[in-house]
C-alpha cells in the first residue's frame, strides 16, 4: 500500500508544478522566428505553456503573483531541440547477430535511458521513425502519463517496406524469418498497413524507398518501392491528417518520393540534381543524418557491424555531406535528425558543427532543429521556438551557440513544460 501511496503523491505533486507558473531569466535568447538573439530575456511559463517574452527595452513582462524563478546568468536560451530522426529502442553498442543472444524485448527495455540521455542533451522533442512491438508507442505514453522522463515523441511505429527491402528481416535465415508488421507490396496492402500503423498509435508513417545501410542484402542506392506505392501510402497517410518520411538514399527513389507527395525524405545520401530541384519546387524536407559515420567508422567493427555494412557507409558518407552543402545552397528546406540509435543517443548535439562546416551559418543551423523542425512536423502551434502559446520547453547552455555552434554539444539546464529535467551546471 506504502507503494501506492508514494507513486500516487509523485503524480499529484507533477500536477501542483504544472500549474504553477514560472520565470525564466538569462543573459541572451535566441529567436529562430526572427534570426536574432535577443539581450536580457525574461520569459513566464504558466501551466506548462508560455505567456510572456520579453527582453531588454522590450517592456515589463507580465509576472504572476507568486512566480517561481530560473534564473541563468552567463546563459543563453535556445527552445528546446527538436531531433526529427531516432529510434529509441536501438543501441549501437549490439550488432544485428550480437542482438540475437538476448530476449526479444531487450532492446526495447534500453529505450527509456535513450529517452532520458536524449533529454538531457536538449533535445525535448523527438521524432522516432520506425520501432519494434509498438515500443515508441509506449515510450510516448509513459512519458505523457509522468512515468519515466524522456522527451516529446512523435511515434511511427512500424517502418513500411517491400519484402526483402530495408526495413525487412533481411538477417535470417528462411525457417526463422518472420516478417515485420510494416512489410507490403502493393498499393493497397500498402494502404492497409498505413491504417494498421494509425490504429495501433503511429502518428506519422515511416517508409522505406530505397535500400540502406544496415540492412542485409540491400544496397542504398537501389528503389524497392515503386511511385505507385509510395504515392498510395502519401494519399492513404494524408487522408488520416498525417505526415510521411521516407528512408531513401538513393538518387530514383528520392525523385520517386518526392513526386508520390512524401513530406519529408531521410538520409537523402545520393541526391541528384533532379531530387534538389523537385524537393525545391515541392516543398519536400530533407532530413540528412551528416554526423553518426564518425561513430560507426570508429567503432561499428567494434561493436557488431559487418564489413558489408561499414563498406556501404563508407562509400556514401562524404557524398551525402557534399549533398547536404548543395541542398542547402540550392534553397531545399532542411530539418534536423541525426538517426540516433547507430550512434549513442544523447550525442546529437555533435552533428551542428558538421551543418555549419557543410554550408549552414550557426543561426540556420539551430533552426533546422527548432523552428524548421517544428514546420516539418506540423507542430508550430507546440514547439520549436520561444514564444507565447508554445510548451515551456527551452535548454540553456554556457556561452552564445551562434557565435560558437558547439555550445549545443553540451547543454546545461534542459527545462519541459517549465520544469527543469537536467541540470548539469557544476559538473
């Protein structure tokens, strides 16, 4: 009964903080709405969502009676990060056969420490694209309910793919197969499993175009869903009122993508000058991961990845960063997502620097990850940005990230719905 008591008291002293309302202090903010960092802010969180932004010779904010402080002198605040590319129940410390030597739900049990290290990185809000058994489902209802602390999760669930293609068992042998619940072929069956992924919580629809890195037996560069499918998905998804990313590396099947009405493409590794000017004229994100073939090149081999595998990394990585210069340069809007899960969650923070070496200023950078991010997901009304009627949902580091973008490798106070999740100031 003690028990009951104690877990009942936590949750009721999480509903007395969320209505109290709270006040936020620091040396500067950035604005990703305007592209200016804003001196002396001064912003008030009341149940959870902001009230008031000001800052300084910006007038007298509006302070409730009774307001609890946060005050962060020598910070900045950024809105809290937004990773639009993780799969939280993937360690990259467990290769595809190393996995095999647990139980089923071992890598999923992983989930709410990567759900915890993301957090604390600053990231508050993320996009998981692809699960196994539901678990981002899961993870996002604990989160919601209070139960283990993790950041905002727009959930997939199952990834959709052709047989045989990425996102398929493609590891074993015929008499243990069993197919994932997001594989189809077909426009309808296509549909079909559109409907399922809703029905059993997905939020937005991950596919698989083309072939990929990790998978067996699949090269990146290679469609394995024809437009025909993957315009039924975008038109199925799109009738529910939900966005559709597709994985595709390859040249054809991001052109495929993009003409099908797919919103969002990932990786975008071989991108031709067709897909930069259809994802231009269309209005397409790209979502281009420029970071994880550090940790893979450095210790994949270490930790389970196969020589097939850490060749096909190899010879994509420093096309999709010279890709991601183009893109950029070509006005292509882009987002943030780092596919953490083949590198260790909580290390995100490393890819800005790449974003500003491939063509990115520090400003554009940090808004590819808010306020782009916020766009991309259809949540502008919620998150990406500092500003009245969003979550209170904010990070502070150390020093000015847009005079140095490596400020984000190591955030100090991470604040949700105006309650701090992490502070490591002192450490």
């Amino acid at each position: 009964m003690r028990h009951f008591l104690i877990a009942a008291t936590l949750l009721a002293s999480a509903a007395t903080a969320s209505a109290e309302s709270v006040v936020v202090t620091a040396d500067r903010m950035v604005d990703v709405l305007e592209g200016r960092v804003i001196e002396e802010p001064v912003v008030v969180i009341t149940d959870g969502r902001i009230t008031s932004v000001v800052g300084r010779n910006g007038g007298r904010p509006m302070i409730p009676e009774g307001a609890r402080r946060i005050d962060l002198p020598g910070h900045t605040l950024v809105p809290g990060l937004i990773d639009m590319h993780v799969h939280l129940d993937s360690s990259p410390f467990y290769g595809p056969y190393d996995s095999l030597q647990f139980t089923d739900l071992f890598q999923t049990v992983m989930g709410p420490e990567h759900a915890r290290d993301t957090l604390a990185a600053g990231f508050t809000t993320v996009r998981n694209v692809g699960s196994s058994d539901y678990s981002d489902v899961a993870y996002r209802q604990a989160i919601d309910e209070g139960r283990i602390p993790g950041p905002r999760i727009v959930t997939a669930a199952n990834s959709l793919s052709a047989t045989g293609g990425h996102c398929d068992e493609t590891y074993l042998p015929p008499s243990l197969h069993r197919a994932p619940p997001g594989v189809g072929n077909g426009p309808q069956e296509l549909r079909n499993r559109v409907r399922e992924q809703r029905r059993n919580g997905a939020q937005v629809i991950k596919v698989c175009a083309t072939g990929g890195v990790f998978s067996r037996n699949t090269e990146p560069g290679q469609q394995q869903l024809s437009e025909d499918e993957l315009r039924a998905i975008a038109e199925e998804a799109h009738q529910w009122g939900m966005r559709v990313a597709a994985h595709a590396h390859g040249a054809a099947g991001i052109s495929a993508a993009i003409r099908a009405g797919i919103d969002t493409i990932e990786h975008a590794s071989l991108i031709d000058a067709e897909g930069i000017r259809l994802a231009r004229e269309r209005g397409a994100w790209l979502v281009m991961d420029i970071f994880n073939t550090d940790f893979t090149q450095e210790f994949g081999a270490q930790y389970g990845v196969g020589e097939d595998n850490l060749r096909k990394d190899r010879e994509i990585a420093q096309i999709q960063r010279d890709n991601f210069r183009a893109a950029h340069r070509a006005g292509v809007r882009m987002a943030f997502g780092s596919d953490a899960g083949v590198m260790p969650h909580g290390t995100q923070g490393g890819q800005f620097r790449y974003m500003v070496e491939y063509g990115m200023t520090p400003m554009q950078a940090i808004q590819a990850a808010t306020r782009n991010a916020a766009q991309a997901l259809d949540r502008e009304r919620d998150v990406g940005a500092i500003a009245v009627g969003r979550y209170g949902d904010l990070i502070a580091v150390d020093g000015d990230p847009v005079a140095d973008i490596r400020q984000l490798e190591d955030v100090d106070v991470v604040i949700k719905g105006g309650a701090i999740v992490s502070d490591r100031r002192g450490e």
